[in-house]
C-alpha cells in the first residue's frame, strides 16, 4: 500500500509537471506553474519522510504537511482552470480528480493517527490510575 501511495504521489507530480508545460510563457503562467510544481513535488517528498518518521508525532506531522501541499494544489490548479490560462483542459480535469482522490487519502491517513495517538494516551492514563 505504501508503494502504491508513493507511486501515485510521484505519478501526480510528473502529470502536475507536463500541465506546467502545456501553460503559457507570461508572468501568470509562469507563477501559477512554478505554485503547481513545487507543491506538488513538496507532496511527495513529504511523503517519503512520512515513512522515515520518528514518532506518531512526526508521522502525523509529515502526513498533514502532505495534505496541506495537496490541498495546495488543488486550489491552484482550480484558479488555473477559472482564470481559463492556456493548459492542457484534459490533463487539469484528470489531475482535479486525482488530487480529490488522494486529498481523501491522506485526510483519513491524518484521522486515523490522530485518532489511534489519542486512544494510546487514552489507554496509558487509565493504566496509571
């Protein structure tokens, strides 16, 4: 599953790269591709620290830091989209459902451990008492 998550966040951010291509050489087409590339790629780099992590705590930490440049994308694709800049229509809508799928993903990966930390200090408190 990891591999997978990890193939699909490098996949995501090559795709995000061949849209910044696509897009036109002026100031805003320029700004809004750079915003793309580097929050896409920030996504999986982040990600594969995730798995380095040293704690809960830093898994958590590097998981939402993952979203958060996701969600990034996202809304910059989407300005993309709305400010109809020259950019490959089709490739925008795949990368628009793809970045919803793995924005649900790592919602739910942040969720869980979140959830399972609260419920370890939960169950270490009780054994204390």
């Amino acid at each position: 599953m990891r591999k997978e998550i990890e193939n699909r966040l490098i996949d995501f951010s090559v795709k995000v790269t061949d849209l910044s291509k696509s897009m036109g050489n002026d100031f805003v087409d320029k700004h809004m591709a750079n915003q793309i590339i580097m929050s896409s790629t920030s996504a999986a780099l982040n990600y594969g620290e995730a798995q380095g992590a040293e704690s809960r705590n830093d898994f958590i930490h590097k998981t939402s830091l993952v979203l958060k440049e996701l969600r990034e994308t996202h809304v910059n694709i989407t300005i993309i989209s709305r400010s109809k800049l020259k950019a490959d229509t089709k490739l925008m809508e795949h990368l628009l459902d793809e970045s919803n799928q793995l924005v649900a993903i790592f919602q739910k990966t942040v969720m869980s451990a979140r959830k399972n930390r609260k419920s370890t200090i939960d169950n270490r408190q009780s054994t204390i008492n």
